[in-house]
C-alpha cells in the first residue's frame, strides 16, 4: 500500500469516521498525540491540540517502525 496513492476522498472520509485513541496517561486528552487505524492498513496520527489541522499518514508497517524507534529509544535528541 501506498499512502500516496489514496484517493483524497476516501482519506477524509476515513477521517471524519476515524475514532481517536488517546494514551490514558495523558492529561485529560488535552495535550497529546492521538492515533486513529483506519481501513486499508492506513495509520492516522494528529495533535490532541490541533484536531483540525491534517493528521500524519502512516502504513502498518511505517507505523510499526516509529513505534519501535520511539521504544528503542532511537528518537530522542542528541
């Protein structure tokens, strides 16, 4: 699959479906990164914050990737 070959329509229908998961460590769901797995292994990530603005698009497999770096450690500054 690839997310740039989504037919935007299909996308914002997703979107307007989507439920949001928040972590339930996080401060009343005000202030976080929510995750939405939408149809066709497709993986939506937005701004708790900013719910308007477009989410970050992920595959399965991209999403898996960041998950693990985030969990390996990888993605932390200098």
């Amino acid at each position: 699959m690839n997310k740039n070959d989504l037919d935007a329509a299909w996308v914002e229908s997703q979107l307007r479906d989507a439920q949001w998961q928040t972590s339930s460590e996080s401060s009343g769901g005000t202030n976080c990164v929510q995750v939405a797995f939408l149809d066709r292994g497709i993986v939506a990530l937005r701004d708790s914050k900013n719910p308007g603005q477009a989410p970050h698009l992920f595959t399965d497999a991209e999403y898996d990737a960041f998950i693990g770096g985030i969990v390996r450690g990888e993605l932390r500054r200098g």
